[in-house]
C-alpha cells in the first residue's frame, strides 16, 4: 500500500530536503516502520521509546487526527494521505499596560 507522507521542514534532514515521499505499509504504525528503513532516524523523532507518538508531534490521516482514531493503529491505504506536523506553541509575551 503506498501512502503519500508530508514530511514538515524540521523532519527533511531525514528525507534529504523532500516535503513528499511515499512509504508503504496497512497501519500508521507500519508506515513510520516503513519510512525509518527508507529514512533512518525519522521514527526517533515521531515516537517515543515506549513507542507511543511523542507529545508535540501531530500525525493525520486524510485530515483525521489519529489520536482520535486508533492512534498507530489506524489503517491506511493506498493513496491515502499521512501528514506529520509538529505541534506549535507559543504566544505574545507580558505586554505593559499604560506605555
């Protein structure tokens, strides 16, 4: 089963600059198995040792979150699309009052 997987720029190290690369496999689970053998280090930076996707990194399907589905568990197939964004946070510092 190919899956199309966007790759976000802070992952590119990985997959030599390429936003887009194609992975194979019937679950989130083995698509990342699948990219880390075509791109070694990549699954280092989605899971955690424990194997579960790490705090700040964001995985859809198909626009469907997978911590809403069955997480890596969750089937793909062929032609389905696997966006991986990293989770932003941030915000507008303490601003003065009265200046």
């Amino acid at each position: 089963m190919s899956v199309e997987v966007r790759v976000p720029a802070v992952l590119r190290k990985h997959t030599g600059g390429t936003g887009v690369v194609h992975s194979d496999g019937t679950t989130v689970g083995a698509v990342i198995e699948d990219l880390d053998h075509r791109y070694p280090g990549i699954k280092n930076e989605l899971l955690t040792e424990a194997g579960q996707v790490r705090q700040f990194v964001n995985i859809y399907v198909n626009d469907e979150d997978i911590r809403y589905l069955d997480r890596l568990s969750t089937p793909v197939s062929t032609g389905d699309q696997l966006a991986i964004l990293p989770a932003v946070a941030g915000g507008a510092g303490p601003t003065e009052r009265g200046a």
